[in-house]
C-alpha cells in the first residue's frame, strides 16, 4: 500500500483517538506557568526504529505535543549515519523511504548505487531542530537511551536501559561496561557516567531508570532503593511482550507496586522520592507496530508526561520534573492538582468524557509498614528458549499491599461528568499520590500495561 504524508498523519490521528490523546491545556495558571505535554523515549532510524527522525517527530508534533526526546541506543544523531532502502532488517522500507522523499524532499540525501541499491542519510539532531523547533511550541530534547546488559554471579541475564535527557553525547562507559555487574552497579555507574559528561558540558540533565519489569523483572525495587539519586523511572511504557509464564503472583507486580515499594523504604530513609514517568519507547510507525506476543507494544501516543512549567526550554522542563510538578499519563490526563504541604492535602481534578465515568483514587504507604517482604515468587519465563529458562528465571520480593501502595480514598464521578477530589493526609501516612481511571482500553495490549486509561500524579510528602 503507497504510503503518503496524508496517509502518515491521518494514521496517526487515528491511533491518537484510540489512545485517548488530548492536547495539554494551555491557560496559564496566576504564576505565569502553564502545561507542556511531551516524552522522553522514541526511536529512529539512527537504530532500530521504522522511520526517519523527520517522520517522527512530525508524528508527535501534528498531534499537539509540545516536546519530544529522539533517544536511539548509545547513539546521539550529530554524526553521518547511512541506511540502505531494501527488505530486511536493518533495510530503510521503499514505501518509508517513498513517503520521506515526497514529504521532507529539503532533507533527502540518497544516491543509487550501479546495482540499483539506494543509500539515504539519517538526518542529525541539529538539522532536526532548524525544521521542528519553535520557541513556546515545540522543543526537541537531546535524549539518548543508553543500553546495557547485566549477567550476575549466579548467571542470570538483565536487560538494564536508562534514559538521559539534554546530554548531547554518549559517555564511553556505555561502549565498555560489559557484562559483569549487579543491577544496582550498573544503574548507579550509569548516573555517574552521565553526570560526569553533563558537568564537563555544563548541562542540567535528567536520569530515567527505563521499563523495570522488561524483559522478565529485570530491575527490582531492591535496586533502585540502593540508588536514592536516580528519581525518574518509567512508570508507563508499553509493557512487556514476553509472557512471565508461572509464578505471577495473582494480585499482580505491575510497576503500581514496584513504584510503593521503593518509596516505601525512601520515605522512612529521608531520601528523595521516585518520581514516574510516561513513555512511548516508539519503535513502530507507519501502522507498523510489534506484534510479539502477547500484544501491541511501542507505538505512538501510548503515554506521556503533563510538566507544568513556566517556559518551553530543557533547563525550566527538567528544574519543574525535579520538583515533581507534573504527571504521567496513559490515555488520560488530569486537568489541574496541586498539593499543599503545610496541611498534607493533595487536590485533584479531571474533566468528563461522554459516556464514561471516571475516578480518582489517593494512595499512601503507612509508616508502620515492614521493611521484611511477605514472600517471594519465583518467575519462570515462558517465552524463553528451553534451555535459556535458568538464564532467566527471576526471584521478586513481594511486600505487604495492606501497608504499601494502600487506596485511602476513592471518588467517582457521574457518568460524562468531571471530577474534583481532595484528600489530607494522616498522621500514619508516609506520603500520597494519586491515580485517575477512565474505563477505556488502550490499544496496548501487552503484560503489565494497564489495562484501563491511567493518569498519575507524583508523590507527595507532608512538610
């Protein structure tokens, strides 16, 4: 099927329907700032993503986001990087290629080999930025997601990705840290490998722990509660495509809980809380999209964050994420929350939707909780190869739900109407969040994705 701009765009529009994508508000509230709607972890064709950096941001932009993060694997986009068009892996699709020739002909760099083979150039950060960029509209981040793997003493094999956010280059411990690490190493050399290049460039950067429960629970909350300077994760992404097979515990161990039990334990300490995230980690565009079992993962317009900030620039995006002001979203979006620390009361408040009726829900952790897990539950991966099944088998700790992560307070709105909620925080409260549902499916469909519209606030401690 011939692909075109209209085709690409009208596809997109589409899939922003499904996804429940709103445009972030734009009155400015009495302090001068206002939202910005954006994410962190998309891919190109600078590594294993399906489209030019052009289509992509292109596809974010048309649809009212207002900044975007092209984060390719241990690469940044300001070097000469070239595709061969053909079949494949690795190959530039014709009809992708087509569809870039007609619609960015000013960016086009190709030549045609005597067998017939074209070679094209991926366009760099730089000249993204002189095509997509306007001031208080559209932002486009330095972003890299830096990606490693781990194997332990005992032979177990992780996946360990972060993402990174207005460093223009990679640092060289990506390129040579190997294999021989524990999670945690890992994740805590990774920051200071970051942040040693963010220095050396006088750059304010951001740190995001990436899809802890990909592939199989690979990054536990043990791991980040060794890390207490890393405050970003993702708590939305597109899920996992691999079935965790037996051993689920059945309540479930979605990032919900992975997130409580961290803050659990940093609440007690007096350590900076973890704060989450919503990615799209986009490989698939074009109506292309994964269709690894179990479901559909890394598209477009899966999640995202809502930062309330007072100018449209890296440093005022990041300096407002640090101080927790903002929300992620999946589908759904909050219109306004705010949170009074001399009371400890958090104000939350969501427009209606024809049809539907939406809730808001307040979440705390007691101050009483056990450090000591109530169990532990073995995963055995189903989808890995037979004789892989040891190399991937997971021990997760499971901690006390009646005291962790507990609903103290829930409310509900009538059918298409809006939402305002309150709730003040009690003496035994470590600190609240809050979570909004909006009884819709998402289109994506993989383990450990929501299964409704979420949107969620920060957590927030009583001063």
């Amino acid at each position: 099927m011939e692909t075109t701009r209209r085709g690409f765009l009208t596809a997109g529009a589409a899939l922003a329907a499904a996804a429940g994508v709103r445009r972030a508000a734009q009155a400015a509230p009495a302090d001068g700032k206002r939202f910005y709607k954006g994410q962190f972890h998309t891919h190109t064709y600078w590594s294993d993503g399906s489209a030019f950096p052009e289509q992509a941001i292109q596809f974010y932009r048309e649809t009212g986001y207002n900044f975007l993060g092209l984060s390719d694997h241990n690469i940044y986009a300001d070097t000469r990087r070239v595709k061969k068009v053909g079949k494949g892996k690795g190959f530039v699709r014709q009809e992708i290629f087509d569809a870039y020739r007609r619609d960015f002909p000013g960016s086009v760099e190709c030549e045609t080999a005597a067998d017939g083979t074209t070679s094209v150039v991926v366009q760099t950060y730089a000249k993204m930025r002189k095509l997509f960029e306007k001031p208080g509209e559209f932002l486009l981040l330095d972003a890299v997601e830096g990606t490693t793997r781990v194997v332990d003493a005992n032979g177990v094999d992780n996946q360990v990705h972060m993402n990174y956010l207005n460093v223009p280059g990679v640092p060289e411990y990506f390129r040579t840290c190997g294999t021989k690490a524990t999670v945690a190493q890992r994740i805590g050399e990774s920051l200071k490998a970051v942040e040693a290049m963010a220095r050396e460039k006088g750059r304010e950067s951001m740190f995001i722990l990436n899809h802890p429960i990909w592939r199989w629970y690979d990054v536990k909350p043990e791991d980040l509660v060794a890390n207490p300077e890393v405050r970003f994760f993702e708590l939305c992404n597109g899920g996992s495509p691999y079935a965790p097979g037996k051993g689920l515990p059945a309540d479930g161990f979605a990032t919900d809980r992975f997130w409580d039990a961290v803050n659990a334990f940093r609440a007690r300490r007096g350590q900076p809380l973890l704060y989450g995230v919503g990615n799209d980690d986009t490989h698939g565009y074009f109506g292309t999209v994964s269709h690894s079992p179990p479901g559909i993962h890394c598209i477009p317009y899966n999640a995202w964050s809502l930062v309330r900030a007072e100018e449209l620039t890296a440093e005022a995006l990041i300096r407002a994420m640090k101080a927790g002001d903002f929300a992620a979203c999946e589908g759904v979006q909050p219109e306004d929350f705010s949170f009074d620390a001399a009371s400890g009361t958090l104000s939350v408040s969501v427009a209606g939707k024809k049809n539907l009726c939406r809730t808001i829900q307040f979440i705390v952790t007691k101050r009483d909780f056990s450090e000591k897990p109530v169990g532990t539950v073995s995963i055995e991966p189903s989808d890995a190869p037979e004789d892989k099944q040891k190399v991937y088998a997971r021990t997760v700790n499971i901690y006390d739900k009646k005291k962790i992560g507990c609903i103290a307070k829930a409310v509900s709105g009538g059918i298409g109407e809006g939402v305002k909620a309150s709730y003040t925080m009690k003496p035994d409260d470590l600190y609240v969040r809050a979570r909004i549902l909006s009884p819709e499916r998402p289109p994506v469909t993989a383990f450990q994705h929501p299964k409704v519209h979420v949107a969620w606030t920060q957590p927030y401690l009583r001063a």
